[in-house]
C-alpha cells in the first residue's frame, strides 16, 4: 500500500473516530503518557489532516506539530481494533 493511501484510510478513520474520542478525551496528551504506536497513528492522522496534503513535506511538518491533538483518535481507533 502507497504512502497516500495509507494516509488517506487513516484520515478517514480518524474522522469517524475523532468528534466522539474528542468529547471523552482532553484535547493534547503529555508525550511521555504515549505508546509508540499511537504516536505513530496519530501523526499519521494528523498529516492526513493537514491544510495542503498534497505536498509531503508540508504534511510531514504539520503532523510534526499536531500530532499530540490527534492521540484520542488514535487510542479510540487502537482500541476498537482490539
């Protein structure tokens, strides 16, 4: 699967997920209280989010910065998968 694929499918995912995990959870998390792979899934969510996606190294930036406002969506889609 391409780069952009994958961000696209975890753009939607973290749209379907994201109004109720926002509601539940606060909206930044410290990064030390983090896994891995929820860092990882929400700056894919976050760069999937990103004003100009058509350009990666704008996305890469912008997921760089707002990653940690993208972590309840990325527990919420973690967590439905368990």
């Amino acid at each position: 699967m391409n780069t952009s694929r994958r961000i696209l499918l975890a753009g939607m995912a973290g749209l379907a997920v994201a109004p109720t995990a926002a509601a539940a959870a606060a909206p930044s998390a410290e990064p030390g209280d983090v896994t891995v792979a929820e860092e990882r899934f929400a700056r894919t969510i976050a760069a999937a989010h990103a004003p100009d996606i058509i350009c990666a190294r704008q996305a890469e930036r912008y997921a760089d910065a707002h990653w940690p406002e993208y972590v309840a969506a990325a527990r919420a889609v973690i967590g439905s998968r368990a």
